[in-house]
C-alpha cells in the first residue's frame, strides 16, 4: 500500500491521474519523462504509458480497467508492454524479478482535511529485491505530481495566455468557481453576453446569437466616442455543455477569418475554460496580439468571473 495525502481538490487529483496530457507531465521518477499515454477510461479500456529514462531507454506498461467510480476508485490491471502494448514479462526489460505477468493494483481518492489521500494497493506483495525500487520510483512520481496539482492550483483565477511564436494559434484558459452548465449557459445568453464580453469600457449589443450549427451570431461594440466595432461569424458545432466552435471575423478587417474552439472542461463544481483560435496566418495571429488581445481577454475573463459570482 503506497499512500499520499495531496492539498489539491480530490476531482483535480482524479483528473491528473486519468487525463493522459497530465500523466505525462509526472509520470516516471526524478530524471525521467512520459513522451508518450493514452488512456481509454471506459471499463475493459486500455491504457498504454512510456516512460523514458534519462539515457534514451523507453519502459511501456499497460492494463485494463476493471472498475470505474469517479472520482474515487479505480481498479486497473497493470503489466510491463512493449511499444506496441503487447504484454511482456519483466525479463523483457533485463530484470530478473519473480514478478507476475499481470498484477492488479487499486487507486483510491478520499477527500481529507480539505484536500485528497490518495492510496495505491497492488493485489500481491512484490518480491523483497522489488520493493525498494519500486517505493522510490513511487515517491519521486508522486513528488512530482503534488508539483503539478500546485501549478495547476496556482492557475486558479488567472487568465493565460499562450502563443508560441511562429504558430497560428492562441490559447486562452481560466478557471472559474462555477459549475461547466452554468458557464456554458452565461456564455451562450445574448442578455448575459452583453454584459462581460469585451472591456469595461466599451458598450457591447449581441444583435444575433443562434447557438446551433450553422447558425450566426454578430456583437457590435460601442465607446465613449461612438465609435463601433463590430464582430461575426458562424457556429460549426455545438454540444451543451460541453464546447462551443464557431467562426470570428473583425469588420473592420475583412476577410481575416479565425476558427475559435472554446471547451468548457469540468472539474467536479469548477470549470476549466480553454479558449483555442486558429488563424489563418501567423501574421494575422500576431497582428492580433499586437491589438490588445491578451489585456481584453484578461478583462473578460474577470467580468465573467464577477458575473458568476454573483449566481
């Protein structure tokens, strides 16, 4: 039994365990990385990790879910593989362990003290030359999951911001102290829209929003001065509460069309906001930033968290 008491919210421990894009930022001791997971959370679903020593040497393993509760309980088989995820026994790897093929390990989540404690109990107690190895493979992995719920706690209430030079994409992610249906639904009402899409300073008319495929929106903004600026597009898909994509266009540039993905991502009574536009350009992207975006986006994004709070 391996037990660690984590101060992260258990629905974030859960989702750093079973969500592959976090497994691979702690998966492995101190020096390794995890270029490679994916995950089938579904019962009878495999999954398939890599983790890469420093000198370049790939380690696979694999499994099946056996059970599911979220976000409590996991049961899982779990057996070195090769790359293809085909099961290998321990020799594969040049140890000489009297190691099963196959073990079945069990995961738990428990709320405490206002954070999480999380166990791991394998079926069988490994043999006596495994099990040093195998606690502090276990304690620097896990070390290095407690630094990964931090840096995602400390993402809490703050707008960010990624643009990696010369890509055409933007990334935009918040978390809010709200429910994903309740963000999902003050982002999706004209009248609610109105009152946090944009800055401050700028009126802002939602004149259509017809929040289905293939239906357009269009939002008009207005200063001080009466000046308007105004925006457009499409929706490609929508899926309640899940995620918006839709077409942006700015009027006053024609023809600079961008495709906008907003998922709207649950994390049990909180929601994660990831705002993702592709531009058709590099330089249409970098124009955009150049505009004021990431100060206009930050300004949104806490009008909508005031807006929130207040139910």
């Amino acid at each position: 039994m391996i037990t660690r008491v984590f101060d992260a919210p258990r629905e974030l421990v859960w989702k750093a365990w079973t969500m592959p894009e976090y497994v691979m930022r702690w998966w492995g001791p101190e020096g390794f990385t995890s270029p490679l997971c994916t995950i089938d959370l579904s019962v009878g679903g495999r999954y398939l990790y890599c983790m890469r020593s420093p000198d370049r040497h790939d380690f696979w393993s694999t499994g099946v879910f056996r059970e599911i509760d979220p976000p409590k309980r996991l049961v899982v088989t779990d057996s070195f593989a090769d790359e293809e995820g085909n099961v290998v026994p321990a020799s594969h790897y040049g140890m000489n362990w009297n190691w099963p093929v196959e073990v079945q390990v069990t995961a738990t989540f428990e709320e405490y003290r206002g954070g999480t404690r999380f166990s791991l109990q394998y079926e069988r107690t490994p043999p006596k030359e495994m099990i040093n190895p195998m606690m502090v493979g276990w304690n620097q992995s896990l070390d290095k999951l407690a630094a990964v719920l931090e840096e995602e706690k400390s993402r809490h209430g703050k707008t960010v911001l990624v643009a990696a030079p010369g890509t055409q994409e933007i990334v935009i992610t918040r978390i809010f102290d709200a429910p994903r249906e309740r963000v999902f639904g003050v982002s999706t009402d004209p009248m609610l829209l109105s009152r946090w899409w944009g800055p401050a300073r700028l009126t802002t008319t939602v004149e259509r929003m017809d929040v289905k495929p293939g239906g357009a929106w269009r939002v008009v903004q207005r200063d001080a001065e009466g000046n308007e600026f105004a925006f457009h597009g499409v929706y490609h898909a929508v899926e309640n509460p899940v995620q918006l994509v839709r077409t942006f266009e700015f009027e006053g540039t024609p023809g600079h069309v961008l495709l906008e993905t907003v998922t709207f991502e649950d994390l049990g009574g909180r929601t994660n906001l990831i705002d993702q536009s592709v531009f058709q350009t590099a330089e249409d992207r970098d124009a955009m930033l150049r505009s004021g975006m990431e100060e206009g986006a930050a300004e949104s994004m806490d009008r909508l968290a005031g807006l929130l709070a207040k139910g």
